[in-house]
C-alpha cells in the first residue's frame, strides 16, 4: 500500500477516518483550495466504497472544508476570513474564560512550573527547526490553561472551534510568523499570570490570540488564489488520497 495512504481499523466508524485524513491534507494543502474532489477516485484509492467516503464529504462540507455544488462537483473550500474570524472568536471566547479560572487554582505555582516548562521545549523546537514539534508544543501549552481552569475536557472542544485557525496558521509558517515573537507572547503571560495580575494575563492573552490577523494580508498576497475571491486555480482532476 502506498504509504500516504491510512491504514484503517475498526475501533472507529470507517467515515470519520477518512474524513480525518482528508482533513489532514486539506489542512496542510494537500488538497489545495478550489481543487476538484472526486468520490470515486478517492475511495479508490483509499480502497473502501463510496458510501463512508459520501459521509467525510458532506461532514467536511458541514465544517466548511469542502463546497459541494450540484451540477458541478465538490471542491475544497478556500480560505475565507469569515471562517476565521469566527474560528478565532469561539477560540478566544473559551480560552479567556479558562484564563480567568486558573487564578482560582489553589496551586498555581505548579502550573506556572509546567507552563515554563512547555516554553523550554519550544525554544529547543526552534533552534531544532522543527515546527510540527514546535506547534504541537504550542497547542500543548493552551492545553494546559484547560487543565488548570480544572476543566481538561474543553481541550476537544478548543481543537474542534480553532480547525479554521489553524489552516490559516498552516499558512503563515512558511516564512511569515516569527516562532521567537510567539515564545515571548507565552513567556509574557505565564510572567502576568505568576505575579497575579489577571487583568494583564488576558490583555496578553487577547494579543496573542488575535496575532494571526496582523499575517493575513501578507498570507493573501503569498497565495491570492487560496483565498475566496482570489485568483481561482481550477483542476479537473479528481482527488486522490494518497
């Protein structure tokens, strides 16, 4: 089998496999916006029926990730920065009140700890130049607001609402975010958070959330033709999953 291809089990429904997949490479543009999708490309390549394939499309056309337009086929969506102002929005909303939570930890000397210590391997992930690690340490570092506001299972909840931001943050790495200025961000926070002042916590906070919106218009003009509006690079090609 080729080895971009996912090797399925039954622990989970075969659909929401292939529409985690097909995420992914959306996600990572892969499958670029406005590319044609076909149904019956993807499942053969991906050796399943249509049918599971039929409900990762639509569930991708629910979330925004794929436009299906009768007569005329299913396309990746492209960018569009409704998407993410609404992304970032419901993202901002929860992780401000999370914030505000973790003051109330009775030990916020130990989140402070590992909150620093998050920090720690993120400079390593920069001078490694990995930045999967480095965005994965990112993601880690929220996860740790949830899990001091006492509330570890929202975690799901902020990957599911920021899925938007982060096609855009996918974006912006390729040479426009500077990975420094975003370890300061976090250092600035956990500095606000350990003197106890909250008020400066989620001014820095905002900031650092909100951050992605000062790379849109350099974002726009790297790639005018994966934005709504843009330039429409269109193919004719079917999908495949490989």
């Amino acid at each position: 089998m080729d080895p971009g291809v996912p090797v399925f089990d039954k622990s989970t429904p075969l659909f929401e496999q292939i529409y985690a997949h097909l995420y992914e490479r959306i996600l990572r543009f892969d499958l670029a916006p406005f590319q044609m999708l076909s149904e019956k490309l993807i499942a053969e390549s991906l050796d399943v029926s249509r049918t599971p394939v039929r409900e990762a499309l639509a569930r991708l056309a629910e979330h925004r990730f794929v436009d299906i337009l009768p007569q005329r086929g299913t396309f990746v969506s492209p960018l569009r920065i409704t998407d993410l102002e609404k992304s970032q929005f419901m993202r901002e909303a929860i992780e401000i009140a999370l914030l505000r939570r973790v003051f109330e930890h009775p030990d916020r000397g130990q989140a402070i700890r590992e909150l620093r210590n998050e920090i720690t391997l993120q400079r390593a992930f920069v001078e490694m130049g990995d930045q999967d690690r480095f965005y994965g340490s990112d993601d880690a570092f929220h996860g740790l607001l949830a899990k001091y506001a006492r509330l570890p299972a929202v975690i799901e909840e902020i990957r599911r609402v920021k899925m938007h931001m982060d096609r855009f943050r996918v974006l912006v790495i390729a040479g426009v975010e500077d990975l420094g200025g975003v370890i300061t961000q976090h250092q600035d926070i956990v500095d606000a958070i350990e003197t106890d002042d909250a008020f400066e916590a989620e001014r820095l906070l905002l900031r650092h959330l909100r951050r992605i919106f000062a790379y849109v218009d350099r974002a726009m003009a790297l790639h005018p033709d994966y934005f709504e509006g843009g330039t429409r690079r269109t193919s004719n090609q079917g999908a495949v999953a490989s």
